[in-house]
C-alpha cells in the first residue's frame, strides 16, 4: 500500500492535535489553583488570534478584514470562551482524564441536543467518510 505526502502529513498533524489538546488537560490541572480560569483563557484566546493573524498574513498576504455578520464571531467566540472558562473551573474539582471524558463526548451530546431541537439526524454516510481518510 502506498501512501502519499499528504496522507502521511495529515496524520502527523492529527498526532499533534491530540498531543495538543491531552497535554492542555494535565497543565490545566496543575495550573488551576494558580491562574484564575478567565485569565488563562484570555492568554489562550490571545495566543490562537495572534497565530491566525500570522498565518493568514503568510498564506493571504493580506489582513482578513470579515464585516458581514460580524455579530456570529462574538457569539461563537463567546460561546467558546465560556466552555473552556468551565472546564478549567471543573479541572479544579475533577481530574483531568474526567474532564478530558467530557470533552471527547461533546459532538455526540450535540448530535443529541440537534436531533432533539431540530430534528437533525446524523446520516451513517457523515460517519463514513471520517473513517476512509
């Protein structure tokens, strides 16, 4: 079987996400009672814009200006900001694998909370196709 740049560059990308977000879990236990949740995240939310501006500058050459809808951002951002403000708080009570259990089950409670509310149905086609990259 052969694989291709592409696919090997993909896993590998993967590999660092999951380090990313696992080794998150465990600092965020031990720096919990130090750092007050909101500060943490405002140098996290920081860091991630700052990072974003960086690449689009290299990849757009440009700064991306987005005037349409601008109001969706700051819902989503503040929706986002308010998850992880409380899962740090929760890594203060709970141990990081219980938190990290939490945030796996995410997408499966929200397939549940859009079926419930919108009738949305998950299509075993959708689950396939991340399975086949």
């Amino acid at each position: 079987m052969k694989t291709n740049n592409s696919s090997i560059l993909a896993h590998f990308a993967m590999l660092i996400f999951v380090a990313l977000i696992s080794g998150s879990f465990s600092l965020g236990h031990i720096a919990a009672p130090f750092v007050a949740p909101t500060a943490l995240n405002a140098l996290r939310f920081l860091v991630a814009f700052l990072l974003m501006l960086v690449f689009g500058l290299f990849w757009y050459r440009k700064v991306p200006i987005i005037t349409l809808s601008l109001w969706r951002f700051f819902i989503l951002g503040g929706l986002s900001a308010a998850y992880f403000i409380t899962m740090f708080i929760a890594l203060r009570y709970t141990s990081p694998i219980s938190t990290s259990a939490v945030f796996t089950l995410v997408p499966l409670i929200s397939t549940g909370f859009g079926w419930l509310f919108f009738a949305s149905s998950l299509k075993l086609q959708n689950v396939a196709r991340f399975n086949n990259s």
